[in-house]
C-alpha cells in the first residue's frame, strides 16, 4: 500500500527570496501564517509578491514581516488604500517566538524569509535562523556547487 504524492512544491510557490542561502548559513528553518487582509489574499493568489529585500523582527514578543512587498490588483475597492510594503504580524505559537528569541539573541544571527507558499489554502512565510557568511565561505559554496557539477558530468561520459 503507498501512499499519495504531495501536489507539486513548484505549484504552490509563491514568491522564493533565492539569496538568502547564498548570502546566510541558514540553521534552521520555521514556517509561520501570515495575518493579510483580503486584497493582500487575492494579489498573492495572482503571486504579486517579493519577499527578496524583507525581514523578520520580534517586537514586543511578537515576530513581523518587515519590507515584503504584496502589489495591489488594479481591481481593489475604491474604499481600500493599498500598502504593499505594509508591516505584516506572523503567526506563531509562544514556545516558537521564544525560541527564535533565543535564537537571534545571538551574536550575528538574523531571521531572513526563505519563501511564500500556499499549505492547505493559507498563506505561509518559511523563514530560517541564519548567520550572514562571509566572503570566503561564498566562494567556497560557489566552488564546491562547480565541482559537484563537474564531478557529475565526468561520471555521466565515463559511463
């Protein structure tokens, strides 16, 4: 007996921050709600979304989504003013946000938004504790994806 396949990773990405593994040495990842208001909800749906140049920061024990920008539809309400760089509250449970306090209490570790993504309908942010890297461990990351590349392709002919 097997059991199904999730849907597709790729299908349910909404927006991806791709520098965030190159520019830090993520520890461990968490995956928080998002609290959005209804026109946020439908331009994400459409993936108006970056989370490339944002943040997140605990203030006041509660953690927030600083700097991600969610780009209004041109067909919401006359009523609503849109904000797209709007600070957005994250949802998680105590124990998590007193961990990530622990965490980024540290010297040099830092939050950083990885991806946003649909699970079950909601909308989720995927966010690491990471510790910013250096110049040379770039270079080293850079040089060991090459050689795995390389090592591949020799491997691939010798057959």
């Amino acid at each position: 007996m097997s059991r199904k396949k999730k849907s597709n990773a790729g299908s349910r990405l909404i927006a991806q921050n791709r520098k965030a593994r190159h520019e830090y040495q993520i520890e461990d990842d968490f995956e928080a709600g998002i609290a959005l208001l209804g026109w946020e909800v439908k331009a994400l749906r459409q993936g108006r979304a970056n989370v490339a140049e944002a943040y997140v920061r605990i203030v006041d024990g509660e953690p927030y989504l600083i700097g991600a920008q969610i780009q209004a539809l041109q067909t919401v309400s006359t009523h609503v003013v849109p904000e797209p760089n709007r600070t957005r509250k994250l949802l998680l449970n105590k124990r998590e946000i007193k961990r990530l306090l622990g965490a980024t209490e540290r010297a040099g570790y830092t939050l950083v938004p990885l991806d946003l993504h649909w699970t079950n309908g909601r909308a989720k942010l995927q966010f690491g504790i990471g510790k910013g890297k250096k110049l040379h461990d770039k270079r080293q990351d850079i040089k060991n994806r090459d050689w795995g590349r390389d090592k591949a392709r020799l491997m691939r002919h010798h057959d």
